[in-house]
C-alpha cells in the first residue's frame, strides 16, 4: 500500500476541483488532485455546446414557421432528427479534440488517479493501492440527477441532460419532469424540432421565478404551444419495452395517464457525494447524503472538509477557489464576499433574475416597478405577446435590490442590474447612468422610472395586486 501526506486532498477533477488545487498551491501548500478518470471538466463544457447546438437549431426551424409574418414564404419540409444529432456529437467531439485539457497541465506527482473514499476525516484511500493523509479535503466531486423513486424503474427510457444528446436520432416523444430552467429551456427546443413535449411540474413554479406577475407571464410566452402542466403529482411509472408509461394525479384529486417514449430530467441535480464514505467523518448528513456546509466559507461544520461539489457556491468567487484557498488556510478560514444572484433560463423568450427575487424581499419597506418587454418587435410576426420586467427597490435609501424578468434579452437586462447590485447603486445612480434608446434600454428605464414613482408614495409592502400594468396578450 502506498501512502502519501500532504497539506490538501482535492476529490475531483472538474472545474472546481482544478481551480481548489491551484488555489492551495498558490497558497504554498502540497495539494494532489485525486481523479477517478471522469472528465469532469471537458463533459461539462461539452455538455454546453451541446445544448446550444440543440437551441440554434430550434430557433432556426421556429424563424422558418415565423417568417410568413414578415412576408418571406418559407417552408419547413423535414426535421431530419438523426443528421441534427450526428451534427451535435460530431461538432462536441471536435471540441474535445481542440480543448485544452486542465488536467495535463497538473504535474505528475500532485494526480492521483483512482476513486476517493473516506477512511476517516484525515485519510482517503484512492483505488485500491493508495492511501492520502491530508490535513484538510475539498470535496469537488459535481452533481448527479436525482432520480425520483417513481421513475427508478425506468432503465434506458430515463434521460439526463448528458445521456439526451448520446442519442442517435430525435425522440418521437419525451415527458419532463419539473418546470425548471434547464427542463425548460430543452422541452422548448425539442418542441421547436417536432418533438412531442410534455412538461409535468408538482408545483406551481416556473423557471425558478417566484414573483407571482412575472411567473405567469412566462408560463404563457414560454409555454405557448407546448403541454405544459403544474400541480400535479407523479404518482408512478412502468415501461413496456417501446415507452414509458407515466400515472399522475392533478390538483383535483383526478388520475391520468400518459405515453412517451422518453422522460428527461434536467433540474434535480445534488452534490455526487454517495460513494465518498462521509459516514466515516462523522459529518452531520443530510437525507440525500450530502454534509452540512456552510455557504460563505464551504466549510463542513467546523472540520477541515470543504465542499465544493454540486454548485455549493451560486455566486461571488468560485467555489473552487474558496473551499481550496480556505482548506490551505485552516484552521483560519475567510468568508466570500458574496455577489448578486444572476440565473439565466435559455428559452425563447429568455427567462431571468439577478439580485434579491420576489420571495426574499423583506416584508416591508420596498416598492415595486414594472414594465413590458415587448416580443412582438423582435420576431415580426404580428403577434401580440408580452414579457414583463419587474425590479424592486428599497423605499428610504432608494437602493436597488432584484429584479424578476421575461422577455427578449432579459439575460442582458439582468447583467446589468446585476453590476448595479454588486456596486450597491440607488435608483436614482442607475437611471443617471447613460442609456442608449434601443428598445432594451427604453424598456429598462421605464421600469426604473415606475420604481422610482413608487418608492416617492407611502407604500410600505406591495403585492402583485398593485401592479399598474395590465399583462395581458
């Protein structure tokens, strides 16, 4: 058995587990990267191409359905599912060959090759051979689709963001399970590409967005055409050897079943913690196995393991280089500044929030402006469609605290707030700010302006109620 001592245990090589070794190194310590040969790093960036390749060629077929409103006739013979696919694995094979790989440039004597595994809170066995005694860990291992007991009987007919793209053609049909951004933003595009598409959401959520005006706006723009259903309850699901057969119950208490010949879950994803024998540290678990951290520092408890697994840190610095720089530290640990929510849900219209969200304002003391974001302008077709931008403030210092989004652009609305939010501007700085007249920046304004309006009345709480914008089609 060979054994090794050194200052930090880095578990995984994806981009968190990279940027933690670097960060101890720099620190000055002995840092060695334990990696079970995964690739974490290259799938995740494969699996992005991969998705936008999907997404542009959704948009492309939908501009061709469109183009009759601006006066081209065009028409969209053929979906041709199996040549869209081999394009995509094509194009992310050829960007694995040209990609640079993180991996090769640690040297030789800091990579462990081999699965890591917990023998006590100090000691990790990597393979079968190899035994790390570190003086602190960084658990760097990513996240894994959790897959409700329900569907677990479902083999090769259950889909992930990954294995959807490892097809050799278009589904004919695919059910996704929940309404969120990633489930979302693929169900669209499959839809746009011939797909039967069914979205099944147990709650009433859509995308994340929790302000109640903006959620049931994207509901409509996103959902058009699209089966999508909330409040309902998956209760079980079979497969027949050609698809899944799905039973739900609706809010009414009434049964239903349907057929595809896929399901997809895209937003259930948890720290892949489940093989790292955390029973051995004597962590606090949670149900899921995952021990308890806290976010500002990604320290487990008062230990010496950090988490770094599984998006642990949402924003501010990445959690990579906290949980490595803070593990070179220990027993002294520094907490992140942290910076402005900023999710982005890739649909068309784009989904967004930055900043304090609708469900975590206080309770009092903030007001509310709004403004529509007009679709009908940028796709031509005639059609009456709106989003809507809702920004919130804080009434006294007339600080801008968040924003709820849905509409053309909202990515690029958010990014700005967001620089707004991380440099703790007022209202009244924002809209000094110059702004350029096109209509992303006019419709930006009009709802810092309404903001402003209703920071001046003596509103103490709003409620979506008091909207003063009708967001009707």
């Amino acid at each position: 058995m060979e054994k090794f001592k050194v200052d930090v245990a880095v578990i995984g090589a994806g981009n968190a587990g990279i940027s933690a070794y670097h960060a101890a190194a720099r620190l000055g310590k002995r840092a060695v990267l334990i990696d079970r040969g995964c690739g974490g790093a290259a799938c995740s960036a494969t699996r992005q191409v991969a998705s936008k390749l999907l997404f542009a060629a959704a948009e492309a077929a939908h501009s061709i359905e469109e183009a009759e409103g601006v006066g081209v006739h065009a028409v969209l013979r053929h979906i041709d599912g199996r040549a869209l696919m081999k394009r995509i694995q094509a194009e992310c094979e050829r960007f694995d060959a040209f990609s640079r790989d993180p991996v090769s440039e640690i040297p030789a004597a800091d990579l462990i090759h081999g699965h890591g595994r917990f023998l006590n809170t100090h000691c990790l066995q990597a393979g079968e051979r190899i035994v790390v005694e570190a003086a602190s860990v960084v658990i760097a291992t990513g996240s894994r689709v959790a897959v409700p007991g329900a569907l677990a009987g479902l083999n090769e007919r259950l889909l992930t963001p990954d294995t959807l793209f490892e097809l050799d053609t278009l589904p004919y049909s695919v059910a996704v399970i929940g309404a969120g951004p990633a489930g979302l933003a693929l169900g669209q595009a499959l839809h746009r590409l011939g797909v039967r598409v069914g979205i099944f959401e147990s709650g009433s959520g859509f995308a994340a967005l929790s302000d109640p005006v903006v959620r049931n706006v994207a509901a409509r723009c996103v959902g058009e055409g699209m089966d999508v259903r909330r409040n309902v309850e998956l209760l079980d699901a079979r497969w027949d050897h050609a698809s899944a057969i799905l039973r739900f119950k609706d809010d009414d208490g009434q049964e239903f079943v349907e057929r595809f010949a896929y399901v997809l879950i895209a937003d259930r994803s948890i720290p892949d913690v489940h093989r790292l024998g955390l029973e051995n540290t004597g962590l606090e678990l949670d149900s899921r196995g995952v021990p308890a951290f806290t976010r500002r520092t990604l320290q487990c408890g008062d230990s010496s393991i950090f988490m770094a697994a599984g998006g642990a840190l949402s924003c501010g610095p990445g959690a990579g280089e906290l949980a490595g720089g803070n593990a070179a530290r220990y027993p002294e640990v520094q907490e992140c500044r942290q910076g402005p929510r900023l999710d982005v849900c890739h649909t068309a219209p784009q989904i967004a929030t930055t900043g304090t969200t609708f469900s975590n304002l206080p309770k009092q003391g903030y007001a509310v402006g709004e403004a529509p974001l007009d679709i009908v302008s940028r796709n031509g077709t005639g059609r009456r469609r709106r989003g809507v931008l809702r920004v919130y403030g804080e009434i006294g210092t007339g600080l801008f605290l968040g924003a709820e989004m849905v509409g053309p652009e909202a990515g690029h609305i958010a990014q700005l707030l967001s620089w707004a939010h991380r440099n703790t501007l007022s209202i009244g700085q924002i809209l000094d700010m110059p702004f350029h007249g096109a209509a992303m920046q006019e419709e930006l304004r009009s709802a810092l302006i309404s903001l402003q309006g209703a920071m001046a009345k003596p509103v103490t709480a709003w409620s979506p109620a008091q909207s003063h914008l009708s967001m009707t089609e």
